[in-house]
C-alpha cells in the first residue's frame, strides 16, 4: 500500500522537530554551561559581618546599662556605665601628690638658693682673709724694717755715747793740770748724759719695734688661719648644696600616674566604637564587671559579606573586584550588589587524601575513590550599601558572579 503525501508531509515534520529539539537541547546545555562556567552560582554561602567582644577596661558594679539586646547604636553611643567613685578618687591623689612633689621641689629650689649664697658669702670671707692675709704680710715687712731701723738707731745712738763717754772721760783728767776749763768738762759730761738718753729711747724703739713685729707675726698668722677657715667653710657650704635631680626624676612617675588615673576614670563610660548591633546581651545592672572579662558582643553593622564557597575548578573565573549579586533567604526576590574583595587561599586539608598532619611523616590512608569531589574555597563578596536591619550573621545567601 503506497504511502499518501500527507504521510510523507507529517514524517517530514516529525523529523524536523527532533533535529530542532535535540539542537535546541544541545544549545541550551552549551548556553547553561558557558554560563555557568563565567557567571559562577553557589547557594553555599553565609551573610558574615565583623564583630566583638565588649570587656571593660576597669572593673565595678555596673551603674547605668544604657543598651538592650539586638539593638542598634550609633558610634560614640553609650553602652555601659562603671561606679567611677574610686577612679575618681585615685585621680584626686595623683593630682595632689603632684603637687605636693612641686610644693617640695620649691622649697628645695629656696634652699639651695640660700646654699649658693652661703657659697658666695664664704668665696668672699676667703677673699677677703686673703686680703688681709696680704695686708698683715706688707704689715710684716714694715714692722721688720722699723725693727731694722730701730737697731740702726740703737747702734748710732751707741757709737754717739761711746764717743761722749770717752771724751769725758778723757777730759776729766786735765782738768785737774787746767788744760781745759770746767765749762768744757760740763758741756762733755752733759754730752754723755744726753748720748746715754739718746741710747736708752733707741733702745725702747727697738724694743718698741721688735714687740710690733711680734704682733703683726701673730696678726699674718691669724689672718692665714682665717684662710684655711674660710676656705673649710667654703668646701663645706660647697657640699651642703644639694641637687633637685632626685625630685625633678619623680615629676615623670607623678605625671604617669595622673595620666593612667584620668585613663582609668574615662574607661568607666564604655562607648560605642562604631555602628553596631547589640548581641548577647545576659547582665543586667548591679553586675560586677571584671577586667577583661567580656560583657556582650557588638556585631559591625558598617560592612556585611557574603562568604560563598565556590569549587576549585570555578576560581579561575573569579577575581577581586569583579561585580556580583547576593540573596538572602529573608528576601529571596531582592538583588544585592556586592563586589568580590578576596578569595581563599585554604582550607582544611582533607584527612582521606594528606592523611593527620602532625609530627614526622605524614600519615596516608590507601583508598580508592571512584569520585574525586572538587574542594571549596571562600569568596568574600562585600555587599555595597547594605540595609542596617536585614543582614544577620550565618544568614543563608546565594552568590552570582557577574563578571568585571
């Protein structure tokens, strides 16, 4: 039975259909895998955001707690408020003891003023028992010339009785035989009478002398014993000047102190220290805060990421700075952008094909994998201009590169 042309017209048409659907299927696999070779997909991914434990610095009962759990605050906005009686107070004794340090350190200053001046004054008595040192010396040599000339004196006076005696008594005798007149043996023994004066007063001059170069002997050695004083007195005011180094070294430790005391007084208010939300939140006021010890977590609400794990065989794809969109499953029909800031570098090697790193050699279990699976590592994408009350930490999210 021959086959009508309707028949050969709807084989025709069957025919041209499964070449059109079977190259339709080809070139939509070819489009899928092109594109999800350059436009990488991943539902393994996680919203991320920084955050941090909040510890005081300074420990006491919590006065004021100016934050509840899951809230939102400003930076600068005050979280906590710490009993700052006793930091106070610390601070009020720093501050006095420095100025107790300065109180000292001026008299000390007036003390040493009046040392130097009882050094001055005794560099001038040395100088001037110096002086008269001097003077007694020059006193000395005079009283030795008037002893000289006293002597001088003595001698002439002696030679002129000598001469009047001997005369007289030269002439006494021709008296008797009238060679001479009495007037004459007068005028001679008044000669000798006055020679012998004339001796005697030499002779109290010199004794006169003599006793004033004694005295000034004793004068110059006083005055040189007033030098030895002196200068003793001087070296001695010398080593009673004391320094201020000792005090002026404690102005630094004072300062610190200050410094830390103000320090510790101002970490009784516990600040913000940026846009954060408020998490875990389990004390209440009345609370003892410990140094260190953590009071509750600020999650930084400034830059969210999603961490996409993508496999290893996508990452060539992949680079910092290029565009992406993120989801989260709280919106799913909201496109985020973001842009790719890094890409993982490792992760936990796998026990079944390194074996357990540790010491010595590593520890390499023989298997046989049919199906070698493909390691993931983590994408940052930063999500640019993020809303401040959608993204959640650990918040489920699907990642799409798009390219630069």
């Amino acid at each position: 039975m021959n086959s009508t042309p309707d028949t050969k017209t709807g084989k025709l048409v069957g025919w041209v259909l499964s070449v059109a659907i079977v190259t339709g299927a080809l070139v939509l696999g070819l489009v899928v895998i092109y594109h999800t070779s350059y436009y990488p997909r991943t539902e393994d991914s996680e919203i991320l955001a920084n955050f941090i434990g909040i510890a005081p610095q300074v420990e006491g009962p919590i006065l004021r707690l100016s934050v509840r759990d899951n809230q939102f605050v400003k930076q600068g906005g005050l979280l906590f408020e710490i009993d700052d009686r006793p930091y106070r107070y610390a601070l009020e004794r720093a501050i006095s003891e420095q100025a107790a340090l300065e109180g000292q350190i001026s008299d000390e200053r007036r003390k040493i003023a009046a040392l130097v001046s009882a050094v001055s004054v005794s560099q001038a008595n040395i100088q001037g028992t110096e002086a008269d040192v001097t003077r007694w010396a020059a006193a000395v040599d005079q009283a030795r010339a008037d002893v000289a000339n006293a002597e001088q004196g003595v001698s002439r006076a002696q030679a002129e009785w000598a001469y009047s005696n001997n005369n007289l008594h030269r002439i006494e005798p021709l008296l008797v035989k009238q060679f001479v007149t009495v007037d004459q043996v007068d005028r001679a023994r008044t000669s000798e009478i006055a020679q012998a004066q004339a001796l005697k007063q030499a002779e109290s001059q010199l004794r006169l002398a003599q006793a004033g170069l004694q005295s000034t002997l004793a004068q110059e050695e006083r005055s040189r014993a007033m030098v030895q004083q002196s200068k003793a007195q001087h070296e001695q005011s010398q080593n009673a000047v004391t320094t201020l180094e000792p005090l002026v070294n404690q102005r630094g430790a004072r300062a610190s102190a200050i410094e830390t005391a103000r320090y510790n007084l101002n970490n009784c208010r516990v600040y913000a220290p940026f846009a954060a939300r408020v998490t875990n939140l389990t004390i209440s006021e009345g609370a003892y805060a410990h140094v260190g010890q953590q009071v509750f977590t600020l999650i930084d609400a400034r830059t969210w990421w999603a961490v996409a794990n993508f496999r290893e065989g996508q990452l060539q794809h992949i680079a910092p700075g290029m565009r992406a969109d993120v989801y989260v499953m709280s919106k799913p029909n909201v496109r985020f952008a973001g842009v790719v800031d890094s890409i993982g570098f490792g992760v936990t090697p796998d026990a079944d094909v390194v074996g357990r790193l540790g010491e010595g050699l590593p520890d390499v279990q023989r298997s046989l994998n049919w199906v070698h699976l493909a390691s993931r590592y983590p994408v940052r994408v930063r999500v640019e201009n993020p809303p401040p009350d959608l993204f959640r930490v650990s918040e489920s999210a699907v990642v799409v590169i798009r390219g630069q």
